[in-house]
C-alpha cells in the first residue's frame, strides 16, 4: 500500500495538524491500553512488568497532554 500525500485538499487539515491529532489520539490510546497490560500482569503477580507498563503508560499520558497543549494553541492561532 503506497502512502497518499495528503496537503488538505481531501481532508480539509493540514498535514501538520492531522499529524499533531493523530499523536494525540494514539498517545492516549496507548495509554488505555496499557491500563489491562498492567491489570494483566498484576494479577500473574509479576510487579516488574506492571511498573514498566505504569512508567510506559506515564510516558503516553505526557504525550497525549503535549499534544492537546500544542493543538490548542495551535488552534487558537488559527482563528
């Protein structure tokens, strides 16, 4: 499957602000998921492995709040 160029023109969004929504929608959804991955491993009793999805999942919600911050301004700014 070829990537499309996408400028706006079939969207109506910039390739840019696509691109901040779409890190945001997957940063958050990232860290959604990691909530069973952590509930998973919790209940093997395997403690490690829930700490490291907790500090993944830490990672994800700083990058969906980046992202929703730099949106907003960006949106702001459009206006």
């Amino acid at each position: 499957m070829s990537a499309v160029e996408e400028t706006g023109q079939t969207t109506g969004t910039k390739d840019k602000t696509y691109n901040i929504i779409w890190f945001t929608e997957a940063s958050l959804s990232n860290a959604l998921k990691l909530e069973a991955y952590i509930a998973d491993a919790e209940r093997d009793g395997d403690q490690e492995l829930a700490e490291f999805f907790r500090k993944a999942q830490a990672v994800s919600r700083k990058g969906g709040e980046l992202g929703k911050k730099l949106l907003a301004t960006r949106i702001s700014n459009d206006s």
